[in-house]
C-alpha cells in the first residue's frame, strides 16, 4: 500500500503528518516507528508505514493511504496478517477523507473480518490505555450489579450491600484476550474490606502450645504459617467448594494444583480479646490446658505498611448459608456484554470464609501473603510438614505488627507456680519488643483435671 499516490497530499507528507500525531498523543511505553521490514510464515517480508510498540513488542500496524472503501478493507485480509505477526491491531488512515478504520485482531474470527471507525488518533490511544469505546459500557457494569440487589431483595439485610454499592462507583477494565473484565486490585481489596469485619480492639489473643512459646522467646522471632497445616482440613478449599457448588473430593484437587499459592498464603489464627483464658480454647488450641494464650497489643501502624490482614473470619449460618459467598458466586456469573467478571485477588481472601461449625471460635486471621525477598522455612506442624515466614521482634528491629502484651499459662500448665516466674524471668533477657508492663500469669480457671 505504500506506493507514491499521488492527490491532493504527496503520500510521504501525509505518512510524516500521521507520525508526528501519534508522536504526540502516545506515552511511554508506547512509541511509533517506521521503516521496518517484518515477517510472518505466509509472508516472506512485509514492510508496513508505521508500527507501534510497547516495550520493543510491536502492538499495531498502520497503513497510509489516499482513499479505500469498505469492501476494499474486507478484501485486504489485513487482521489476518496482523495476527500472523503477532500483533493486536490494524488500523488504515486514509487522509484523504480522514478516516481511521481499526481491526481489533486478538481474538476476532477472521472469516468476519470485524473492524470500528475512529473519529481520531486519540480514540485509539483510549484503546491503547484502556479506555476502548470497543468494550460495553461502564452504565452496564453499573446496571448488572444493580440487578444483583434488585434480584435479591434480602441483601439489603447484610454488609455485602456496601461492598455492591462500593463496586457501582470504581472502574471496570477489560481484557480483550481472555474476555475478562475486573476492577484494580486497590478496588478489589477495599469491596473485600467492606465485605468483611475489621478487628477494631487494641488487643488480641492467641492460644498456642509451650513449645511455640519457647521458639517466640528462643529465636526472637515470631511467624506466620502456610494455610495448609491449619487445624480446619477445609481451609484449602472451602470457598472455592461453596461457590463452585463441587464435591469436596473434587475442590481438594487444590492442594495439588495451587501448592503454591498456598503456601504463600501465611497466616496466624488469633481470637477476640475476650476469648481469653475461655476453658473450650484452652481444650481445643491450647495443648489441651497445658499451653499458653498470648495477648498481643496491635501496632496498625506496622500491621498497614508490611502487608498484614487481620479481619474477623466470615462464618456460614446454622443452615449452612454463606450469603457473603453467595454474592461472590453471583459476581463471577455476571456477564457485561460478553466478558466474565474475575477477582484478581480472590486467593487472598478467600481465606476468610469458614464453615458454621466453627463459628464460636470467633477467629480473628491475621494473613500475610509471601512477597518478593520473603524466606520460608520449613517445620514439622503436626503430621504435616510447612513452611513459614519469620519475623524479627528483637526490641530496635521489630517487624511483627502484634506485639507482646502478656503471657498466661494454661490451666494444666506443668509447675506453673514457678515458670510464672521462671518464664518471666527468661523473657526480660531475651530483648524482644513487648509492652512495658507485659506479665507472666496463670489462668484463673480452677479445678479443671
């Protein structure tokens, strides 16, 4: 196509003029280049006017042209020699009647050979940064959520309608490859958040056993374990069960196919502060009475800037209803226009889901996901080996968000008279960050053999 023309514009000033544009509208990353010959297996050597790239990768090819029609466009097959170099698009500006045709190749069928007209250059670059007037509507994205309400005249009687409400007011994006559409990622966590209860007291517990103590106080470090040796064997797979509506044989596939988002996936299972010194924690997560409940004072500072979740753990109803998963399970059905809406983040938090019968523990999870520099270290929890993630709690490098507040042995803690004191003693020389008045105590359950 890029023969001299001839026209009312010599075609080498109409290819400059179309460069110098796009110049000036494209922004880093992308950038516009000509002269450069391609190839593909059904075409030995192509040289098109101009290309754009992102990062060296070509995204588009364009064409200069004086004047083309319509059965022209369909008769070229240029989307299919655009998919053939791996490209995204085509686009045809024909400056003689200042037309932009633009063929959107990622996954058309070619036989219809799909195409849109532009207005301008700009319209395109909205392509290109994610605002296509190619993808439905933001008004269908907002109507789609509202027929969930509408549908549903009972969710108004959960927390699940703020986090609907949040959604109608954040951008959708969309994917043209995998014909998924999502909000971004700070969107999604704070739907969650609105979805889920903060834990708002200064203190929180945890029952732990003697040995877990002795490690804390021993390497002055304190960790968060890999979900998968958690005491609930439905932790891997619960929520992704109930929404998918499998057999739970079918949803454990997960601890094969995810081994390792699980095992990024750290957390530490806490309880309300007023769980403690409670007889029925100490028997199921205390070392049956001769372990120990940690209090902890929370720095939220520290629990903000380092990637820290704490949340109280969302429970199914006595007839095994979860309503907050039920909207989950409503969105990934949504349909705008032909994509599917995803959660990019789900495998954070679906962690915070449970069944009913384990609703009186009234867990609070403090999560962490293993970023980028994190170590695990592997450690036999249980029957099941697993890997954690340590943090440091000497006194001047601190980087755990809860800190020590106070110690209380268990009922049939062994010789507790005296490792009140013998325990206090160890920890005041060990240098780690706690609370000035952090204290060695005894639990004041009596009587229990």
């Amino acid at each position: 196509m890029n023969n001299t023309m001839g026209g009312k514009i010599d075609f080498f000033v109409g290819l400059s003029a179309i460069q110098a544009k796009l110049d000036k509208v494209l922004v880093s990353p992308y950038a516009v280049r000509q002269g450069v010959s391609l190839s593909t297996k059904d075409v030995i050597r192509y040289d098109p006017d101009l290309i754009i790239t992102k990062e060296e990768e070509i995204i588009a090819i364009l064409e200069v042209t004086k004047y083309i029609n319509v059965n022209e466009i369909y008769r070229l097959r240029l989307s299919k020699l655009a998919r053939n170099l791996g490209c995204s698009f085509f686009l045809i500006y024909c400056y003689d009647t200042q037309n932009i045709f633009i063929f959107d190749v990622r996954d058309e069928d070619l036989l219809g050979v799909p195409y849109e007209q532009l207005k301008d250059l700009d319209d395109f670059c909205g392509i290109l940064y994610g605002a296509s007037p190619l993808t439905p509507l933001q008004s269908e994205w907002v109507e789609a959520l509202q027929q969930i309400i509408d549908n549903d005249p009972d969710i108004i009687k959960y927390r699940v309608e703020d986090a609907i409400h949040y959604l109608k007011g954040v951008n959708i994006q969309f994917d043209h490859v995998t014909k998924k559409c999502s909000v971004n990622s700070n969107d999604e966590h704070m739907f969650f958040k609105k979805m889920l209860y903060p834990y708002m007291e200064y203190y929180i517990c945890r029952y732990t056993t003697y040995a877990s103590l002795e490690r804390i106080l021993k390497e002055k470090k304190q960790s968060v374990c890999s979900i998968v040796c958690m005491n609930d064997e439905s932790e891997c797979y619960y929520a992704d069960g109930y929404i998918d509506k499998q057999r739970n044989e079918n949803a454990r596939k997960a601890l094969i196919t995810d081994y390792k988002e699980l095992n990024d996936c750290q957390i530490s299972s806490c309880t309300d502060i007023q769980m403690a010194d409670k007889l029925s924690m100490w028997r199921m997560y205390g070392d049956n009475a001769k372990g120990v409940c940690l209090k902890f004072r929370i720095n939220k500072d520290l629990l903000d800037s380092k990637h820290f979740y704490l949340y109280y753990v969302s429970y199914a109803d006595e007839e095994n209803k979860h309503r907050e998963l039920d909207l989950i399970a409503k969105l990934r059905e949504m349909k705008i226009g032909e994509y599917s809406f995803e959660f990019k983040t789900w495998y954070i938090w679906k962690h915070f889901f449970k069944p009913v019968h384990y609703k009186d523990e009234k867990e609070v999870r403090l999560l962490y996901f293993k970023q980028p520099g994190d170590k695990l270290k592997w450690i036999k929890a249980g029957e099941i080996m697993a890997p954690v993630i340590e943090f440091n709690i000497e006194k001047d490098q601190n980087e755990y968000p809860l800190v020590l507040s106070e110690i209380m042995l268990g009922p049939k803690f062994p010789e507790a008279q005296t490792n009140v004191v013998q325990i206090g003693y160890w920890k005041d020389l060990q240098g780690i960050k706690e609370e000035d008045s952090c204290m060695v105590v005894q639990s004041k359950i009596e009587g229990y053999r």
